[in-house]
C-alpha cells in the first residue's frame, strides 16, 4: 500500500482495542484482507461519523507509517447493508461472506474478483420482499464462488479423469477440490455427492453471484452446504463460525 490511500472498503470485523481504539479488519479491491487501527474511534466521532461496524461499506483512508502498520484515518459510510442484518439466518449468511474474505488467501486480481463478488452477494442478501434471496442460497453461493475463483473448484462439475455423467454420484475430494465420477475418485477423504446435488453445485459453479436470484428451495441449498462443510473449513485451514451457525439454526 502507498504511504496513504482513499479507497472503498469493506470492515469484515472490529474489535475494541485499548482505551479509545479499534482494530479493524477490512478487505478492498486493490489490497485484498488487511488489519488497520482507527486511533480515537471509540471517542471521537469527528473522524468517523457513523462509526465503525462489521459488514459494512465505507469510503476509507488508510495511511500506512510501514507496510505492516497501517492506520484507518477516517471512514465514511456507503452502504450499512441493514436488512442482511435484520434476521440471525440472513446476519450468518453475511457473516460468511466476511469470513471467507478474512480468511482465504487471495492475491491480485483475485482481489478485485472476491470484491465484487462479495457486495453482489451482500446487495443480494440486503434486498427486501419477494426479490429477498434466502439466506442458504446465498452462503452456498459465497462458498462456491470464493473456491472457484480461488481455483479450488472447478468451473464446472465435470469429472477430472473421464468425460462420461455419472448417473451414480459425484465425490468431491475434500483436500483438493477435486471433483470426479464416482469410479475414478479416492472415497477416502472424499465427500459423496448425489446427481441433483452435483447438478446443483453445478449451476452455482456456472452461474456464480448471479444463481441466488432464482435460487431453489433454501432445504436443497443447506443440505448441499452441509455436504461442502468440511471442504470449506479445509479450504481455510479451521472452523467457519458463521456457517456453522447457519446450519444448525432451525428448521
Ligand atoms: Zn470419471
């Protein structure tokens, strides 16, 4: 990052820090995830007006004394995303999104990829009325979508050794993403897919941030979810808090 910048950001997480201070945790297009502190926040609002919240879009500036001390000087807010926050299913599924940019590793152009894809999926999740996306439709999605654009799932399910469709099922590898027949995978280690479970992979893998708009039934979207857990959590290397929360709330 330069010495200073102005840029659009979205706050992934905050954390009380000293007297006065906060830690945020933030991701943007150009830089990826990062931490800053925003000195003064907790008692001044001159600096930052609204505040600072989680899953929130601001106009930031950021002043950096070195790369790995950087500092939030000021924070306008965008967009609050309020109605994504208004149900505890509809917050989870928010909260992934945050959760999976704080805790892949993307570098780049991934960066500006990951960006979009997010405030699509948050703009989705913030929608009111009949145009609202359900909350599983859209975790399925952010989880699908970061994978793929981190190149850990394929764009497509298609099995990686044979070009045949598998009527059987699908097996997912759950260390490397690989997605074959079930005749041409290791079953160790591997998640079983069922055909319209990987037809419906398939259409998040293709259709991306766009699918939720006429997503199937939120059931069919959580089981699948419930079937890609422990790929997710490999894939950032523990637990994924707010998807777990997501899978166990009712019904
Ligand atoms: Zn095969």
């Amino acid at each position: 990052m330069p010495r200073t910048a102005q840029t659009t950001a979205l706050i992934l997480s905050v954390t009380p820090y000293r007297d006065n201070d906060m830690m945020v945790r933030v991701f943007t297009a150009e830089g990826g995830s990062f931490s800053a502190i925003a000195y003064r926040s907790r008692a001044s609002r001159s600096r930052f007006p609204s505040g600072l919240d989680a899953i929130t879009l601001v106009d930031a500036a950021f002043s950096a004394t070195t790369p790995a001390r950087i500092t939030l000087t000021s924070a306008t807010v965008k967009e609050l995303f309020w109605n994504a926050k208004t149900d505890f299913s509809r917050t989870c599924a928010a909260s992934l999104v945050c959760e999976l940019l704080m805790k892949t590793h993307a570098h780049g152009a991934e960066t500006a990829r990951l960006f979009v894809h997010a405030l699509v999926l948050l703009g989705q999740l913030d929608r009111e009325g009949d145009r609202a996306v359900s909350p599983e439709a859209a975790a399925l999605a952010a989880g699908v979508v970061v994978a793929r654009d981190l190149a850990f799932l394929p764009g497509k399910v298609q099995c990686g050794r044979c070009s045949q469709m598998n009527e059987g099922g699908w097996l997912l590898q759950v260390d490397t993403g690989e997605l074959t027949c079930t005749q041409h995978g290791r079953a160790s280690g591997a998640v079983r897919l069922s055909t319209a479970e990987a037809s419906l992979l398939d259409r998040v893998l293709c259709e991306g941030d766009k699918f939720p708009e006429s997503g199937p039934d939120p059931a069919a979207c959580k089981a699948l979810l419930d079937r890609l857990q422990p790929f997710l959590e490999r894939l950032v290397d523990g637990p994924l808090r707010s998807l777990g929360a997501l899978l166990s709330s009712a019904p």
